[in-house]
C-alpha cells in the first residue's frame, strides 16, 4: 500500500512541476486543502472503484477465477491467508479490503482532479481511460511487489489477475470521466 501511495504522489508532483516550469503559479497549501478538489476525489474515487470492483467481480463470475480485489487485499492486509494458501472469508478481511481498495481509490482519484483542475488534460473520455491505463500499470506493479514481498500470500492466477486489474483500471477512468460529467460538472464541485 506504501508503494501505491508514493507512486501516485510522484506522479502527480511531476505533473504540478511541470506546470510550475510552465509559468503556473500557486500554493501547495492550496491545492491540497481545496474544499472542492477533495470531495471531488472523494466523489469520482467512489465511483471509479466501484465500477472497478463490479467489473472484477464480474470476471470472478464468469470464468470461475478468484479474482476479487476487496478478498484478495483483504487476505494480504490482514495477513490471513489460510492453511491451503486460499483466500480468507473471515468478516475482518473483507471489512478491510473494501476500507482500503475505496481508500486506495479515492487517493488514485486525487491525481486525476489535479490534472483536471490544472488543465493538464483535458475533461475527455480519451484522457480519462489514458489515465486509467497508466493507473493500471502502477497498480500492476505495485502488486506483483506486494505478491513478491509479502510472506503468506494466497495461490490466485497473478498473470491474468493482474491483465484483469488493467483492464479494472481503464474502467475506473471511465468511472472518473463519468463522475465528472455527471456529477461534478452539473453540481459545479469542480
């Protein structure tokens, strides 16, 4: 998780630096306590995850595969992988897979408002699923460490897990670019 977050916070201050380079002046402080900025991560978040989460436990449905992001950070947060290297079912590692995949969400959300806010992209459906790949490939990398690092991790199918969290992750764009025009656009958060 501690990867995930250092990644997203160095990509979106390369993305401020540059602005900076580029003559755009302003304050951390306030593009960090924005009002408006946070609830508009916290909004587009929620919802990107979640279509994210219905996708990959879509996918568990139909090919039969354990695939469930919410299970799987779940087992490996609370370190209850079972005997059999299985996913845990208990009430604490779902409870902390779905606070932590939302939480991880809203963060990743962050990121795409700043770039937004900033006119870094543009508000397009095209920039929101190029964001979404690249969220996908941190993802990517960030757990195959964590499946490298961790010293119990359960047996799933990692290569095509992780191809279905990219795919996951081009949704979750989506899911911003919809936020975005449905809700932060109309309501004027943003």
């Amino acid at each position: 998780m501690i990867f995930l977050l250092i990644s997203v916070n160095y990509i979106t201050i390369i993305f401020v630096l540059i602005k900076i380079k580029q003559g755009y002046s302003f304050t951390f402080k306030k593009v960090y306590t924005s009002y408006y900025m946070i609830l508009s991560s916290i909004v587009l978040g929620l919802l990107g995850t979640a279509l994210m989460t219905f996708f990959m436990y879509l996918i568990s449905y139909l090919t039969k595969r354990e695939v469930k992001v919410v299970k799987i950070l779940g087992t490996m947060v609370t370190f209850q992988t079972t005997a059999e290297k299985k996913l845990s079912d208990t009430t604490s590692a779902i409870f902390i897979g779905i606070i932590s995949h939302y939480s991880v969400g809203v963060f990743f959300a962050f990121p795409y408002i700043l770039l937004l806010h900033y006119n870094s992209i543009l508000p397009t459906l095209t920039y929101s699923l190029l964001y979404g790949l690249l969220a996908g490939i941190v993802a990517m990398i960030l757990w195959k460490t964590f499946f490298i690092i961790h010293p119990n991790p359960p047996v799933i199918p990692l290569k095509t897990y992780l191809l279905d969290l990219l795919i996951a992750h081009i949704i979750f764009g989506l899911g911003c670019w919809i936020g975005y025009k449905m809700i932060l656009i109309p309501y004027s958060l943003l």
